[in-house]
C-alpha cells in the first residue's frame, strides 16, 4: 500500500506510537494516508481503537520482518467526530 507520509515509531511503545501518528496526521491533508512502522505489538489493537475513536479510517496491518506496517486515511472534515 501506498501512503503520502510515514511515520518511524520502532522501538517506542505505547501510547508513543499512537502519540506520534496523532501528531503527523494533523500535519496532512484529509483522505490522505499515513503509513506508521512499529515494532510494539500493541499497535495491532491500539491503532484500530484509536480510528475507531477519532474517526480516521484503519486501513490495514503488514507484518515484514517483525515490524508492523499500519495504514491509516485522514478522515475528512465533513466526517469529524
């Protein structure tokens, strides 16, 4: 998957992650998507909870090489919660 704008949380662990995706996706443009990379396992539950919360769209987990690669789409204005 493609992402305009990627975010390197390897070797942080919560809520560092869910921290720093937070603050890169106020940086970008709505509909546009952030790629984060982690190797804090609890990302594969943190993430899908946090866009559940803020209305970000989950797009998805890739497993490579012990790192996890989460794709996340700026919700749109109209769509804020």
């Amino acid at each position: 998957m493609e992402a305009e704008r990627k975010v390197d949380c390897v070797g942080l662990y919560c809520p560092m992650p869910i921290v720093k995706t937070s603050q890169e996706i106020e940086k970008m443009g709505e509909g546009e998507v952030l790629e984060v990379i982690a190797d804090d396992r609890g990302i594969l539950n943190d993430m899908p909870a946090w866009c559940a919360k803020t209305g970000h769209e989950f797009l998805g987990i890739e497993e490579r090489d012990g790192e996890f690669h989460v794709f996340v789409r700026k919700r749109k204005a109209s769509e804020q919660t």
